[in-house]
C-alpha cells in the first residue's frame, strides 16, 4: 500500500483516485471548491460522457492500446456499476438518462466516498518537489509528502514547469473561429446540412453538419472539429468554404439557376428568394458584387453558384472560450501505465497529455481511460 496524491479533482482525478484506492491510501486535492465541478458545464449541461462510434478518427493520436484496456463498453459497464442510468442518441453520443451532468457527479462523489479517499476540495497544490524517492507537495495551507503522485490538473503547465518536465505548449481546440470577413450580418444564423471544408497545407478537412455564424467568426460543432486540427498545429491561420449545398453538384446548380431565368424575376433580391434566408441570399449578393435591384444574367449565375458552393472564409485566429486543449505530456514521453519515463512515480491522467479528440464525448473517455489505467496501475 502507497500513500498516493491525486492532483486535479477533474473527470480523470476522480476516477483514477476511485481505482487506486482498491490498493493505496488516496489524498485528491482540488483547487475547485467541489470535485467535478468542471462536468458541470460538459456536454452544455447534460455531460456526454463517451461515445459508442468508431474512435479511429476521433484523437490526434492513436490511442488504441490504451482504449483497449478501457473501452467505451467498459466505461458504461463502470457508470451503471455506480448506480448511473445512461442512453445513446443517434450519433452515438452517450448522456445520463437524467440528461443533467450533475447526476455523473453525484454518482462520481458518492463513489469516492466510499472508497474512503481524503477529498481536499479548495485546496490548490502550489508547489511540487522531489526528495529522495518521495515527494513534497504544498498547498495554501499545508505540506505533506508522499510516496507517489499523480497530476490530472487538465491543461495547467504549472507543476509541468516546476519539474522540468518537457510538454507541447497548450493551444485552444473546440473553439469557435474568428475570419477575417466581416459575419455581423449572418449573426445568429444556423446553417444545417452543409459541408465545411478546411484547407490545411495540402490537405482538405471535411465536416458535414451545422454552422453557426457569430459576429466575425464560425461556430458550430462542425467548425469545433475542424478547429482541432488547428489547434495541433499550433496555428489558426488557414482558409475554410461552406457548400450550402452539399447534395447538389455545381452543373445542376447552374442548371437549376438558369431554369429560373425563365421565371422573369424583375431584380436580384427577387431572383434569391426563395432560395435561402434573406441573411444568406443579402450576403451572397454582396460578396457577388451583384446589387439587389439589378437584372440578373447567365454571367451572373455562375458566381452565384460558385458562392453557394464555395462560400469563403479567411480564419485568422480563434476565440476564447473553448473545449478541451491541445499539447501536453507526449505519450512518448510515458510508459504504457502512463507513469513518467524520466520521474518514477509520478503519473499522468487526461488532457495534461497530448491526446486530444473531436467533439462527442472523445474527451472525457479518454479522462476515464487515462484515469482508470493509472488507478489500477499504480
Ligand atoms: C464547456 C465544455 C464542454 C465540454 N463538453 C464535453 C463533453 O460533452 N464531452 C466530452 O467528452 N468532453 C467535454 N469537454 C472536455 C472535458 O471536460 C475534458 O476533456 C475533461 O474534463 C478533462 O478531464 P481532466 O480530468 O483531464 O481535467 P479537468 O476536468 O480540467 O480537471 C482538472 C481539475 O484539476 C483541478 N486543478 C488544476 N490545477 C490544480 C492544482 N494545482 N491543484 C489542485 N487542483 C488543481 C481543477 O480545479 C480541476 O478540478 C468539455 C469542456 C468544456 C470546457
């Protein structure tokens, strides 16, 4: 038996301290004032807490070995074993039956009760030092020392830095995306059915779903995912098109323009009813440079139509409130238990290590794969 800290009162926190305290005295420290509290806000809410699809293409990494030992399945075998209810929807996504996150926590919290670890909620680690083979952590308010440690902070670099420990720098991903054209007119409009296409080097990304525009910038969950991509590079400087009309191939879409010609409209505006909203018809006009009182001509539709299946954007950075970040410890850097290769003891759980996954419950179950693997491991 060990005497062991946990370090972050997160998803991977408290599932990690629920397994290692099978063998191990357990200490989680929190610097939230109640654990779990960041689930809160997962999922807007209602916590989607893995999900049941193929995960080949969720992460930046491949992560099979470690998802093989704890696996979506296991995860669901793991929640309903602590007296959680879940279902899943169409696209796998798995949620609590109470569809609110709280109900996660409670089953989380009432489970790491009874396993008797030492909850420290409130109490922010501030420093961490290694002395012979033990180590020395303090807090706002007290040191103690213990055998083995295990840093599940999220995306804080702070004890990463006072260790010397090599990471990638942490970068924004989930996150909503600024462009450099001006969107105040489409915002608050919710594009459905469309394809988001990113141009990355010489690479295109391509997502299908929903947009949402913001004043100058795109939301949504597809431009979330296509966010991820950046956000591994480090650089949100790229360019992305929208084909409103995914299922419709350009030379029918010219066909289908022309045959409206037929219909006598007496001015532009008039010629885009009926196609899409009034913002998006407005928009389409004026990045055609097509006035709404004008005639429109054949010479006209094919930038009509260009526009409709190429509507483009220049990223130029992203914003603030995001989902998860990118960076961290490398894998590489950690043995299969996710213990470091250059400080015995001392472990690693969820997003402090560079895995990062697409929007759909990605993230958590890696917090709960991580978790589990070091508490059972250590
Ligand atoms: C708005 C939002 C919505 C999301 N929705 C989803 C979703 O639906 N599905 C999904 O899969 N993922 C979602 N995520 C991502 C998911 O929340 C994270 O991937 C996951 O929480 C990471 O777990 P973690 O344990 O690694 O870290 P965290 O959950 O970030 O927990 C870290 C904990 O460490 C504590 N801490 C930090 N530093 C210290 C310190 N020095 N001393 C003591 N304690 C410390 C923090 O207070 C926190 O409690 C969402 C994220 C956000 C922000």
């Amino acid at each position: 038996m060990s005497n062991i800290a946990i370090i972050g009162g997160g998803a991977s926190g408290i599932i990690c301290s629920i397994f290692a305290s099978k063998n191990n005295d357990v200490t989680l420290f929190c610097s939230d004032d109640k654990v779990g509290k960041k689930l809160l806000v997962t999922g807007n809410g209602r916590c989607n807490l893995t999900n049941l699809a193929n995960f080949n293409k969720a992460y930046n990494t491949d992560i099979t070995k470690y998802l093989k030992r704890f696996n979506q399945t296991q995860t669901l075998t793991f929640f309903s074993n602590i007296g959680l209810l879940t279902y899943s929807d169409q696209e796998n996504r798995v949620y609590p039956f109470s569809n609110s996150a709280t109900s996660v926590i409670d089953v989380l919290v009432n489970k790491l009760k009874k396993c008797d670890v030492n909850i420290k909620q409130n109490e922010e680690v501030l420093t961490i030092q290694q002395l012979n083979d033990k180590f020395k952590i303090t807090t706002i308010s007290h040191s103690y020392i213990f055998d083995k440690v295990v840093i599940s902070v999220g995306s804080s670099n702070k004890l990463l830095e006072q260790l010397n420990l090599k990471y990638k720098p942490f970068s924004p991903s989930l996150v909503s995306l600024k462009t450099k054209e001006d969107t105040h007119s489409l915002s608050g409009l919710r594009l459905s059915n469309v394809e988001v296409c990113l141009s990355l080097k010489n690479k295109i990304i391509i997502e299908k779903g929903e947009v949402l525009f913001k004043d100058r910038g795109l939301s949504g969950i597809c431009i979330f995912n296509l966010s991820a991509y950046l956000a591994r590079q480090n650089n949100y400087n790229a360019t992305i098109y929208i084909d409103m009309m995914p299922n419709v191939s350009k030379e029918s879409l010219i066909n289908m323009l022309q045959e409206r010609l037929k219909c006598n409209f007496i001015n532009a505006k008039e010629f885009m009813q009926g196609i899409f909203n009034d913002k998006i018809n407005n928009y389409i006009l004026k990045i055609c440079n097509i006035k709404n009182e004008e005639k429109i001509t054949i010479k006209n539709i094919n930038i009509i139509a260009n526009n409709i299946k190429q509507l483009f954007f220049n990223i130029v950075g992203c914003y603030e409130n995001h989902q998860v970040n990118s960076g961290g410890i490398l894998l590489d850097d950690l043995t299969d238990n996710l213990q470091s290769k250059s400080i015995k003891n001392l472990y690693f759980t969820g997003e402090i290590i560079d895995v990062d996954g697409i929007c759909g419950g990605y993230n958590l179950q890696w917090a709960w794969t991580s978790g589990k693997i070091v508490g059972e491991n250590i």
